[in-house]
C-alpha cells in the first residue's frame, strides 16, 4: 500500500472511531481557500456543543505520529478553524477543541483530546 491509501486509510479508520464515540462528523478535508494561510483540517466533528476540529496523523508508531504534527501546521490548523467558524456561525458559541488522531496501522490509534490550544 503506497503513502497515500494509507492516509486515507487512516482517515477512514479516525471517522469511524469518531463515530463510535458519539461523535458527529461536520467535515472531512476542509479547506478554507487561497489567501487565509490556513491549512487543510482533517476532519471536523461535534459532541456535545463541542465543536472539535482534527488531524489525522499515522505513521510506523503513534508516538512518531505525534512529533509530526508541528507548530506551524497546528497554526494553520487555527486559521482554519476560525474561517469554518465565520463561515459557519451556528457553531459560534460552542467550546472549540484541537484534537489528534494518531494511527500506527493496523489497528493502534490514540485520540488525543486538547492536543494543542489556538493561545
């Protein structure tokens, strides 16, 4: 399997995990458009006037992973977010959340809740 099914793969593997946990999917692959300096955000989900946005990250070991989401992609990430939210403003008043999502394949994935904050 080449790099890129198995990143669909894994995103395929984090949604269904979402939806397992009762979350509800608003998005996947969300990009905001030119000129926002904001990158793609993974997927988008929402729990309990929660609004979660996600990335998706899998490698050899979760821990690998996890040093692969760097500063600059959660800020992008950040500007992402704050666009979807202009965008959609039913979510404005609900708490906002940076999640990750590590997958080491087969099967180990880690749902780490609060991965990084827009501070």
């Amino acid at each position: 399997m080449n790099n890129y099914r198995r990143g669909k793969f894994a995103e395929l593997l984090a949604t269904l995990y979402m939806l397992c946990h009762g979350y509800r999917i608003i998005g996947r692959n969300y990009i905001t458009g030119r000129g926002t300096k904001a990158g793609e955000i993974d997927l988008i989900c929402h729990k309990q006037h929660t609004l979660v946005f996600m990335e998706i990250k899998q490698r050899q070991t979760t821990e690998k992973a996890a040093y692969a989401i760097s500063r600059t992609q959660q800020q992008r990430i950040i500007r992402g977010a704050q666009s979807f939210i202009k965008l959609h403003p039913q979510y404005k008043n609900d708490d906002i959340q940076f999640d990750a999502v590590l997958i080491a394949l087969p099967f180990d994935i880690r749902h780490i809740k609060n991965a990084w904050t827009a501070d």
